[in-house]
C-alpha cells in the first residue's frame, strides 16, 4: 500500500514494513501492532493506518498509539484478509466465520448470512465507478445493495 507522504507498506509474517523511498522499517508486536502476520493495510481518509491480521484481527495506528478492535467493539473473530474504504469514508472488512464489518467512525456494523452471505469467507473489496460495493470470496461474487448482499453466479444474481 502507498500511503499519502509516497511511503510503500507492506505487510509480511513479520509485521508490518515501511519502506520511505531510503530505509525500512518494521513495526511489530512489540510497537503494539497487534498481531505480526499482517495481511493487509490501509491509510484511512484521516490518516489513520488500519492492520488486518491473520491471528488477531484488526487494529488501527492513529500516530501515536495502536487500538486493538476486539468483541467489545463488536467485533468477533481473529482472521482478517482485506480493509476497504469505501468513497463515504466507511472502513470495510471481512472476518473468517463472521461474515464482514462496515465501520462508520462510530460503530462497527456486521453483515453475515442473514444479509445474504452465503459464505462467511470473503476475501476482498472493491468500489466501482457508480458507487456498487462488491466482495469476493468463497461461493461467489456478492454486490451489496445498501441493506443486504446479492450473490452473482455466470448466470447473474440470484435472491
């Protein structure tokens, strides 16, 4: 991920590196990341640096200090492959077993099979140019509507 200032992120097994176009330089478990086996990063609209985690789930770097999101926030499960931010500022992320979370600024909302997930593995998110979000993952490609998910097959959606 290239961040605003032009630094290139990387997440690894071994944390989390930032390259600045002269050095590297890992920010691990013992910076208070919460998890070393980063799969994904993303620079928020404010700033902020987001984490997904193979084993710990997410946690967000606002500069100064890392927030680890956890069941208190509303938040279950601990495996985290993709962070999205859509074009309204919401932060998006799928959890193995749980389905995906929309975060707001101010809570974390979960979408499961109830909403039409027919799988709770999805793997990424994507924007396209007339505002649609769609996920991908295990047993398909899903749109969500603003409400709930369509699931896409070759032979279109399907309800």
């Amino acid at each position: 991920m290239e961040d605003s200032k032009g630094n290139l992120w990387f997440g690894t097994s071994g944390g989390a590196y930032v390259y600045d176009g002269e050095s590297l330089t890992n920010i691990s478990e013992e910076d208070g990341l919460c998890s070393d086996s980063v799969n994904c990063i993303l620079e928020d609209k404010d700033g902020d640096f987001w984490f997904a985690t193979h084993h710990m789930g997410v946690c967000r770097y606002d500069g100064t200090s890392f927030t680890h999101v956890t069941a208190q926030d509303g938040v279950n499960g601990t495996e985290v492959w993709d962070l999205y931010e859509d074009s309204t500022g919401n932060i998006w992320f799928p959890v193995e077993g749980f389905g995906v979370y929309r975060y707001d600024g101010k809570s974390f909302t979960n979408f499961s099979k109830e909403d039409g997930l027919a799988s709770h593995a999805i793997q990424c998110t994507y924007e396209d140019g007339e505002g649609r979000l769609w996920f991908g993952g295990w047993l398909g490609l899903y749109r969500f509507d603003g409400e709930s998910f369509i699931n896409y097959t070759r032979l279109g959606p399907w309800q």
